[in-house]
C-alpha cells in the first residue's frame, strides 16, 4: 500500500516530551501523517501543537472521547491513535479508541491495573485491531541484532541476566512529578524503568520469568513510591538474573545495560553505547560490533537507515517501532497481509510490564520475598 | 514569522544516501517544507523520490535549470534550494539559483575550484542572498558547547590542536566511486572529509591558519586520488596543530577527533562519543561533560531537543544547521531580521574548505613542502 | 626498627602462582626477606622454590608443624609465617604457628568453619600475636583512596551498593581444581571470589551486613560446589546492595566491580581499571580520579610508590598489604609501638569473610531465603 | 647458569625515582642482586640506599672512577653496572665501565651528543660487551605481542603510523629541572620521551626513517628547550607516520600510544590500557586482546608471570628488559651461549635515539624542513 497512514494523538502538547518524540518517530519515515489530536486539557498548548503539525482545526478534539467519536464518523478517518498521556488514563483512552474501531499505539506501562491491561487485549482481539506498546529500547537496532544472535545460539544457553536501569533525576528533584504521586499509580521507579529492563531482557532472550523478588526502595524526603529496586528473578529455563532500577543513581543518565552470559559466550547492549553491541565467544578474543559496520542479520539489518558511524539515537528507534507497527497496518488495510508479525511491541509485552509491576509489588510488599510469577 | 519555509532538492534521488539526511534535516522540525526537485537524471528515481515527499508532479523537474526557471516564476516558489550533487556540480547549479534569487544550501566541499566558490559569493552578497554549506559536525551540540568553552578561554591560549578523521571504506572498495575518480575532483580524501577537521577546528577554536604542510598518499591498487594525508599546520596565533584524514584506516568508521590543548587546560570531542566532552582543566581531575546533563551555554543549548541519556544523532546534527539557516531567512522573509547572524556554516567557511584543499595539493605536490595560507 | 623482618613460608612450591605472588609481595620493598619455609609436600618443589629464593638447606622443611617447631627453636627464628596452601589447611597450619608464638599472615578465605575462624582469632589474641589476611584488592591505592572519600561523607550516605565480580575460567575448565572440589571445601566461586566483594564493600563503606538472600548455582557438567551467585543484602544502615559473583561469565578475566550510590553522588572502582576512581557528585560534571594524578588523601597517598601514569600493579597491592603489616609487626618487635593501627585485614575480616560464606550457604541451601547475619 | 648475576648502580640515590624502578625491576626475579653502588654524590643519601639493599659498605664508592677500578680488582666483582644518572653524563660513566670490562645497562636517551653514542658501540664491540638501553615500553608483554603480529604480517604492509606521547608536567612545573635545562642537554621533551616514540615504533614495526620535518616548541615562561614536539616521517618503506610529543598536554600523565595502520589491517597499543591491544582486521569486528587470556605468541608470552586480569605494571616491564638482558649475559658467562639474541633493547637502539633527537633539531632549527635520515 503506498497511502500514508493517518494518524491522531492522545496527550502531546506543547511542552510533552515523549509525544514530541512519537509524533516524530511515527512521522519520520513520511509514512504516517499527524491529522488529528486531543494534545492537552488546555486548549492553547493542544493548538501550538496542532499548528506545528499542519493539523486542521476542525480536527483538534477537546476530549479524546469527542474525538474517537467525530474521527470514528468521517470518511477519511485516522487508522490509528496514539496515547502519549501519564499511565493512569491510558486504559480509559485505549479502551474508547479500540470500542470505535481504531488500531492503538500506546505508551509504556500499559495500565496501571493487570486486570485492565487483560481487558484491552480482549477488546482489541474481538474487533481484530492492533496494538502496539512502545517500549523504546528494543526499536534500536543493535538490540535487534542481540536478539537474532541470542535466539540462534551464538552464546549457547543463558545461564545468568545481569540488567540494569540507573537514573538520576530524582536526586535533583525539587518536587513531585506526577510519576512520583501515589494517587495516580502505585509504582514509581519500576513502573517507569524497571518494565524496561524486564522487557528488554525479554525482547532479547525470550526466557520467561518463573519467580522474582524484589526490594523495592523509597529514599529521600519527596517519596512515597519506590525510586530504587533491587530485584532477583529465576526463569522457567533455570537461568537466574538481577535487575536494578534506580532512579537516585548519582551520575547515571539513562543507563539501561543488558549483560546476558551463556554457556558459549556473552553479549552486552548498554544504552550508552547504543550502537555497539561487546560479544565474548568462549576462547575468543572481546569483540565490540558496531551497527552498519559488521555484519547483521536481516532483521535487524532492516531497520539501519545510516551506514556504520553515523548515529541514530532515539527518535529513530521510535520510528523502528512505528515503522514496524505501520508496515504490519499498511498490509491489513490493503488486504495484503504484508508485514504480518512485525517486530514491535505488542499488547502481550504491555500485559508482561503490569505483571511485572504487580509482582514485584507482591514481592517487596510481603517483605521482600519469592513470588511466583504465574 | 510562522509560515513554513518552502525548499526544493537538486540531487537525492532514490538510494541517494546524503540527499535523503538533507530532507529529513530540513523537515525535522516541521519549519521547512521540501515541494519541489530535481533528484535524480533518472526520471524513475526522481519519481520516487517526489512520491514519498509528496511532492506535486508539476514540481518535479528534468533538469536543474529547468526548476531554477519554473520555481522563479510561481507565486508559492521555493524559499531555497539545497544541492546535494556530486562536488564538481555544485558551482554550477548554486550560480543558477543564485542567478534566479534563491537562497541556497551546498554540500561540501563548496566547489573544485577556489575561483569559483569566491564566486559564489560575490553573487549571493550581490543579490542579498544567504548561502548555508553543511560541514555536518558543527551542527552537533557538544561541538557548539566545546566553541562557547574555548572561546570564553575555559582552556587559557591554545598551544596545540590533534585532530584526525580516519574511514576505513576505500579499503574495501572494489570499483572507483565519483569521490575517487580524479576527472571528477582533484582530490578524494582532503576534500571529502579533510574539509571537516579543517571547519570543525576553526569553528570550534577561531584559529586562522598561516601555513601548512600535507603530505597527500594514495594507497591500494584503484586510488589515484588521495586516501590518507598527514599535514602539519602553524596558526596565525602561533599555535600549532597536526591533521590527519585517512580511508585506509582498518577499523575506523568514520573516527573525527578534535584535541584542543590549551594554557589552562584541555578539551577533546569524537564523533565516537559525539554526545560528550573530555575536559581536563589543569590541577583539576578530568571531567566528562555530558549533553543535556551538564551545564551548557545557551549558545549550544539551544540546539537540544532531547534530555541527557536520550542520544540525539546525525539527523538531528543536520536539523540543526538547517534551523539556524532557517531562523535566518524567516527572519528576511518577513521582515523581522530575526535570526541574524544564527550559527551556520556560510559560505566564507566553504570558501575556506575549498582553499584547504588547493593549498594541500600544492604543498604535496610540491614535495611536502610548507606553503603560506594566503 | 631498620632491621628487616624474617619470615617463612607454607605453601607456595614452584608453579604455584599465589604463593609467589606473596613472596615478591612480601620482600617487594626490601622489608621482609623469605629465610625458611615448607614450600611443597614434593621436596623437588620446595628445593626449587628455596633456591630461587636462597634460602639455607636448613630452613627447607618437610612438614610444616617440623618447620614450626625448629624454626621456634633457633635465635634467628623467622619474624612471622606466610601460609599460602589451599584454604582447608589454612586452620591447622596457622593454629600450629600462632601455638609457637609466630605472626600469621594467612591467604583467604581464612578458613572452611566459621568455628575455626574464631578458634584462631582466641589463639591470636591470647599469644599477642598479630593476624593478616590478605584481601587483594583492599592493597591498591585507589580502593583506599575511595574508603577514604567514602568515610569522610563524600558522597553522603550510601543508598545502595552495586558489586560484583565475573570470572570465566570454570567455563574452560577441563577437571576439577581442588577449589571445585567438595571434599575439600563448601563452596568454590563465593569461597574464592564473593568473600572479595564482602571484604571490599566492607573496608571501603564500613557498612554491616544485616542480612542476606543469596541464590548459589552451579553450571556445567563438573561442578557440584556453586560457580555464580546472585545476592541481595540489607545492611544495618538501611542500605542495600546486589552483589554477583560468578566463575562462569564468558569474558570476564578478573571483573571485581564496585559502585557507591550515595545521597551526595557516587562512586566506582573497577579491577579493570584499577588506577582510577569514577566519581559523580550531584550536579556535578562526571570525574575520572587518577591515581598519582589527582590528589590523594595520605591514608591512600602512603601506599603509592610511582607516580601517575606509572602502573603499579597486582605484586604491588600485595606488597602494600604486607608494607602495613610489617610496618606494625616491626613497632612491635621494637618496641617503639609504630605502625599501630596499621591498614591491612585482620582477622576480623578473615572471620567475617568465612561468615559470608556460612549465611550465603544457609540462604542457599534454604530455598533462596532472607538469613539474618547476626 | 644458576648464579645470580651481581650488578652496581651508578646513580639511584635515595629520592631518585628512576634509579629504584631499575633496582627492583633488574632483582625483580631474583637472577640478578644488586651489590654495589655510586648512588649519589650526596654520602648520606648513597648510604641510604646501600642500606636498603643490604650492600657491604666496602662496596659504596663516592665516584663511579673509584668504583669501576675497585669493583675491576675484585674477585667477587660485579658483572655488570646499571647506569641511571642524569643523561649528560651517560657518555663519561659507560664509556668507563666499557673500558674496565664491565657489561652495561644504560638509560636513555644513551647520550648527548651522537658521536659519543657511537664510540660507546665500538668500546663495547672491540670488549665484547653487552650493553642495555632501557626503553622501557618494549619491556611491555603487549608491546611484545603487537611486534609479532605485525611481523608476521597479521596487518599486512603498514601504510601509515600515528604514534603520540603527551604528559603534562612541564604545565605546572615551577622551576627548571635538569631535564629543562640548555646547559645539560639540547632537546628535553624531544630527547625525554620522543625517543620512546622512535623506538617503541621502530620496535613493533621495524620499519626504519626515511626522512622527517620536526616542529619544536617551547611554551611557558620557563622554558629555553622545546616542550612539544610535532613531526612528520616517511619510512624507507614508503609508508609515513605522524609522531606527537608533548610535556604541555593538559591531563595527560604518560601517554604513550602507538596505532598502526596496515592494508590488512590495524593495532593500537596504548600506555593506558597497556594490558590490551585493540585489533581491527579488515573485515572483521574490532577485537580487544587482553595480556593472559587471548592466545600470545611465544616470544611475548615469555615475558607474563601473572594470568589475565592481573595486572603487572611498570616494574615488572622493566624486570622484563633486565631479565632478557640477564638471560644472555648469564649464557655468556656460562659458555652456554643460551640466551643469546635474546629480547631488549641494545646499544643500536640508543644510537638510533640520538640521531632521533639530532635529526629533530636539525630539521626544526632550519625552520621546520624536511631532512634525509641517513
């Protein structure tokens, strides 16, 4: 199909970071258009917004209730929304868009309850829509290739997960941010960051989690909810890992590292140098793989837009996500079928995230003990 | 002003690598809009190419001239053009839009000869034209960072520059490309990225150079053009600096380095870790200097679109220099004169990069031997 | 006292790496020599060893309780024993040497029971007689420069500990090594590396362990002592820690990693670059602490020998552990009572080690569980 | 031969850093004892160091004159002098030593001026005398190993050499040294460390000068000789090189790094990471190769005591040159031959140092021109 696909957003206005950052992403490749939007409760930034995109005005919705409706009516309606809105309303938004017949793109986490991320799912299943949860890191295109290179074997069976995700803001922070506040979730750090790591990890290795235990942690006078998770899990497979989320980690910027060790060799992805992957093969020398420059299999190959040394950062791994979520879009409205099982997050990985919350919960609330996963 | 700029392409037809980072650079905030071009001699790329920027088929143009003419005569003409050719069109076509009164946005190196690059200029200053060259590397942020350092004297005097730009591909490559090909240039390696250490140093420190020693080598059984040059320069401050720029370089993919050592202190950017700065102020330990997480001038700040930890990269290097050009010519075009005097190469820094090169021939030709910079 | 120590030792025949190390260690600043000694049960070995070393037929024993005996008897009797032999008869040979009245320098871990442990420590007190036991890692320069910036509240409290320490040689193993070996120990990787990351963690914070949940594993068809563990750990201060060991982790040479996570900012020193100390104090640019380079409180600046950008290396941090400890054996020889207080682990860090190892097989062996460490 | 060599020292008083690295690097295995000694002109300091090492007071001479004639008479006399005074007095001293029959271990640069430096060759060869120059970077395993690589043609022909030594003392130093001062030498940066450019390339490489353009430069008040060096080379080869040295480079303590580029491939070994080289084969990922885990070649593993992940510093690389040295003068005094060629660096490294640092200055004094090397 070569029609551009449409697009409205939930959440994004002037001021949003993540949903500048999608409406980028989902643009980049002139793929998808931005043509519709409820940016913001406040009417001025929602039209800044719209003005920026080129966005007629009779499409900039004051509710995204009224805007599921009026798009659901017109002839040339949006294919898809995008939900870019703080956690706890994304159930809601999901939830209209899908019941008037709309694809979803949804930030991470999910929702914040399990049983609600369940009911999206049956809901998007009845009305055969997609669903894609844009969990950033695994859009890169060198956690792609660890993923190949991991599911063909070339470091044998996983024996340990070593992952982490420090941050720091929270140190630096003067007062509470709607992440932070127990009203409007009941996680902060693990919610945010923590689902990170566990999909990653999940993205690339496919082990399954089988039991965890979790300390999750609240330091300083501004919290209530976790900013620091010390976690423990063991995998149906019998490998075991550790994962810490932190988000008062003095000096770590955003660092998501993904160190997998097997019985023949080991592979490490870390944020910070997001376009190199570090491979140990047992009785070989370290080898450090750089995107574009050695070889990568076709799967992960096909997302490179730029040749080895030239860098693409994060705008473009949302695109990554958006580009395999349009492709997959593009083949069911042309009726081709081109681009089933795309490779993006779907709302099975954003069940897994609320799992994951849940459980650890679980864990560090009945004083930091095992909890079984299923 | 809030209208978006309009611009076409010459060049960047389908496959075309650096025409395609222009058009994404350009439309990546959504201020300029690519309507019109001539991308390819090939009419079916050139087709492509429109398509997916949705451009009107009345805008696609056979020949370069041809739109020069057309666009001159509409009412919604193009605001600039950006020339993306190969180097020894570039003269060519930038007179013929400057002829017909548009402003314009050139590839380096500006020309092959230096007579024409000056030039250029007379033409663009007689018809009050700005002209934009896109020396990449300065439109990153931690280089407009490491320019404000040096130039409030956070290193003290500059005693010494290392800088190098080592690329491995003519190793590996097996038929001539244009870059090689000596009736298409006089130069292949100085002037394809020689050009880059000769701006990025001049831009970040101000330092004039007063004479140069090159030694211009070609190795590997297809170069008759450089691939690998060593010089030695003396700068008008009395500083000194040594260049290198290699594409032999096993294991370099595209390494710019630039090392400033000064009176007070030292400061180091690569293109490795583009999103960092090493400095090491005398008496002090050394720093690591992160965008978006440490202090930075509001000169460079400016060019920030995303926090620290979330990498920005080579497309968002291009949008920079293409809005600081654009914010120049909003300003001209509505009146404002807002804009003025915004951080972009221009065409005196083309000129430079074209009389770097003739003076690198000279002194290799001329058996290695220093030659005087004016 | 300028005369130089006298010692012996048990353990450490030709081929054996640990006891060489100690004894270059020992005499690396000409303070100590090697006089007598019980280097192997093969007297080919010992003699080897002896003479390399020149010492007198005499003082080459066959058995190490002969050794202890005549050394006892001579006027010229060695100052203090250095036992290097495998960790199940560190208990008999050091018990023997403290009941003849001799200073004990002894490998880790201290011994395979805890009860041992502490047998040795009431032999030691009651005879006066000093006990060393030599954690590595806690003889390098910049481990003591971080306890020394930690203890003076550099970085605030401690919020949270990140330690570990990958090996890969089990990996490659091809047969058991005694340290493998059940019958002659309780645990392989947490014995022989995890009581590292406890001594360290330990020396540089002071923090105490509360308690502890450690999951041991063995991978590979030799193994049936642990060769990766995965801990979690509270500490009385509230804080909390992860640590990993592992003798399996594919890339790993000699990985010992520890990371400080305090309110004010953190700090790290890793093996891998051991003359260095990372520290990112809040609101501040990340730096990079060079040992020799960067000033250096005395505790730590004492045990420097070359200055920055001269490595010292593995002999050395041994010899800074001896350098204390002969240091305040020699006060004590002399009476001058000089070197009290000395820096090096006393047999209060043997006994905790040995402990670490009980609770982590408590926890182990009790299905993963929280063991309080008291 | 089982003897242990003995050796005096002319130089190394107590305070002096580069006279105790020798003593403990040439004792470091125990094949060599340090005996006797004109350590330094003051008495007290000589005594100091006599003491150290245990040397009968019959054996410390007050002038090296006394101390060859005395030391000559001697049954027991030393079988070689190690020389670590200030370089303007190497000449006087070895020549000395030379002409009583002794073997010599020198410091470099050898001498001041090159005729002198090659009356040392013909008194040493009409002798039949070994004589040690202590470059101490070929002491390095890895520098060892990268010289078998690249002599066996594992980076095909080098193409070019970019090879660099920047420290940063003279930045703050606040008086002359002896090294700084035109009285006691012609060159101090040039001479002090530009020399270990020269060999540590000519080392690894073998590839011998051509030709080469130098740039002296003297910055800072203090200074009369140069403190940074840039020069250019071509080898007979026909392959060139860019050499950098600086004592003015602000955070850098010693850094000696050597990167060459080959047609199959290239390697760097820097003093930073002195334990590694970094491998890039044309074709294949970048490879870090670690001293003790990656396969060596013999005439490199020779040198290793410690496995992998253990570090030996600068000591032990210069036990390294004395132990080859000690090797072949041992098999000399033997009648064995053993050891003979065997691995240091000779008196035809030292001559090729001073004409390095002659060829410098001729080619900076007549303004920076190239000048022929034979």
């Amino acid at each position: 199909m070569n029609r551009v696909l449409r697009f409205g957003m939930v959440g994004g206005g002037e001021g949003a970071l993540i949903g500048d950052i999608h409406a980028r992403g989902a643009t980049f490749d002139r793929k998808s258009a931005l043509v519709a939007g409820c940016f913001s409760r406040d009417a001025a930034k929602s039209e800044i917004t719209a003005r920026k995109w080129g966005i007629d005005s009779d499409r900039v919705y004051a509710t995204y209730r009224e805007m599921a409706e009026k798009e659901a009516a017109r002839e040339d309606r949006i294919d898809y929304v995008s939900i870019v809105t703080p956690n706890n309303s994304h159930y809601d938004i999901a939830k209209t868009f899908l019941e008037h017949g709309f694809h979803v793109v949804c930030d991470k986490p999910l929702t914040v309850e399990l049983a609600e991320a369940e009911e999206l799912k049956r809901i998007a299943e009845q009305n055969g829509l997609l669903f894609c949860v844009t969990y950033t890191y695994s859009g890169y295109p060198m956690v792609k290739q660890a993923r190949e290179m991991v599911q063909r074997g070339e470091i044998g069976d996983i024996i340990t997960v070593m992952a982490e995700y420090p941050q720091e803001w929270v140190l630096h922070a003067s007062k509470l941010s709607w992440r932070m506040d127990p009203s409007q979730g009941k996680s902060c750090c693990v919610a945010d960051i923590g689902v990170h790591i566990a999909h990653t990890v999940s993205y690339i290795t496919g082990l399954r989690i089988d039991s965890l235990c979790a300390d999750m942690l609240s330091h300083g006078p501004l919290m209530e909810l976790d900013n620091n998770a010390n976690m423990m899990v063991k995998y149906t497979s019998g490998a075991t890992g550790m994962y810490w989320c932190s988000q008062v980690a003095a000096g770590s910027r955003n660092g998501l590292k993904i160190r997998l060790f097997g019985t023949k060799g080991s592979l490490e992805w870390q944020h910070d140098r997001y376009e190199e992957l570090q491979l140990a093969l047992s009785g070989k020398p370290l080898q450090l793989l750089a995107r574009g420059r050695d070889p990568m299999f076709p799967a992960a190959a096909a997302f490179n837009r730029l040749p080895g040394g030239h860098p693409e950062g994060l705008y473009e791994a949302f695109a990554n996500i958006y580009a395999a979520f349009g492709a997959e879009l593009s083949g069911i409205l042309d009726g081709s079928g081109s681009g089933a099982a795309a490779d993006y997050p779907r709302i099975d990985d954003g069940i897994d995230g609320v799992r994951f919350i849940d459980k650890c919960l679980e864990s560090s609330q009945g004083g930091v003990k095992w909890v079984p996963y299923s």
